[in-house]
C-alpha cells in the first residue's frame, strides 16, 4: 500500500513565509488612511491583517513541530524522516482548510500571494492525518501485530508522549475538545505518525516502534 500526495513548490517553511510577505504586499497595496476608506474596504483590510497573522502562527508552529516534536519522534523511533513537512502535514488542524480555502478565493488568480495550486495543496492538509491514519491501522493489524490490534489506550499515551496533540498547527487558540473526542483525535494523529513512518521506511521501520505500543496491545 502506498500514500501519494502531491508537494508544494517549495518547502512547508519557505511557502508559508512566502504567503504571509505576499498577503503583507497586498495590504500595502489595497491600504488607504481611516477617513478614505469605505466600510467595505475597511472590513476587506481586516481580512487581509487577519490571514497575515494566522499565517504567522502557522509558521511559528511548523517550525516548532520541525525543531522540537520530530526530533523526538526520531530519536525514539530511529526513523529518520525524509524532511518535517511530512509530520507538518499530519499535524495541520482542520481550521486550516477553512483558512487557506479564504485566501484563494480572496484575490483574483493573478493577484494570489502564492501559487494557486500551493495554497489548495495547503487547504488539503488537514485531511492527511485521517488518511494516513487508516494505513497506519491497517498495516500495523495486518503486516505487524497481525491478530493481536494496539489498544486506545497505548495509541493515546503514545500521542501524550510525542507531544502531538500540543503541536497541532492551526490559525487560531487552541481548543482542546473534552473526554471521547479527545482520545479520539491523540489516536488518529498516534496513528497518522505511525502510517507516515510505514509509507517512508516500511514494514521494519514500523516494526522498530512496536515496543512503544506493547502496554497497548489487545490481548
């Protein structure tokens, strides 16, 4: 099995400090003194200063996520990811979507801060952690723990212990949701790591991490 996702032009880093000089280029550009504005054009600049700075924290937390969360993983691990944009892509929140879906459809194509097809590839990464979670279950049940399944409860503890759900990327505050939710969200992004560590290293890459699930398993 194999999970195919297309890269942005450039680097997750250089792309979302791209789009914020561009979205910053834009205000210049639209900006007029308070007396001359309209209503409309008002609101339409606090549109444009709200997408800078949220892409601001996005960048923030991916090169948090580059730094501190996927050293740990690999260290703990001994898979050495290709790059961080991967486990950048497992951890974007879904209000992400909504965020990049804004911008696009904010400007004229010719008047975009970056690539068209870089900011849909953006607004599509909040779906790859559901995506790679799936192989995640799927290989570690057929091809690594065949019969025996990894409980919640070590997949949950797993997600504590990278810091993943602490290194979510996303716009805004973070909102933690309570009780089953909760435990469900560490599982699918414990699981989305591990399905991101089968598509780049494979079976015995996944296998290295079964002594990290062992309190987990079903038996």
């Amino acid at each position: 099995m194999a999970y195919e996702y297309g890269p942005l032009s450039r680097p997750l880093e250089e792309t979302l400090a791209a789009l914020q000089e561009g979205l910053m280029r834009e205000y210049r550009l639209e900006y007029l003194p308070a007396p001359r504005r309209s209503a409309r054009r008002s609101r339409r600049l606090r549109r444009i200063r709200g997408w800078c700075r949220a892409t601001g924290r996005l960048a923030e937390q991916a090169a948090h996520v580059a730094q501190r969360t996927l050293p740990r993983i690999e260290q703990e691990t001994g898979h050495t990811f290709r790059g961080p944009d991967g486990l950048a892509r497992v951890l974007m929140a879904p209000s992400t979507k909504r965020l990049f879906s804004d911008i696009l459809t904010g400007f004229p194509e010719d008047a975009l801060p970056i690539r068209a097809n870089d900011l849909a590839m953006l607004g599509n990464f909040a779906d790859d952690a559901h995506a790679l979670a799936l192989i995640g279950d799927v290989t570690l049940r057929l091809k690594v723990l065949p019969g025996e399944g990894v409980g919640a409860a070590g997949l949950a503890a797993l997600c504590d212990r990278w810091g993943l759900h602490e290194s979510r990327i996303g716009p805004g505050p973070r909102r933690s949701p309570d009780g089953g939710n909760l435990e469900r969200e560490k599982e699918t992004l414990a699981r989305a790591v591990l399905g991101l560590i089968y598509v780049e290293g494979g079976v015995g890459a996944l296998r290295a991490v079964v002594s990290l699930l062992a309190h987990g398993r079903d038996g």
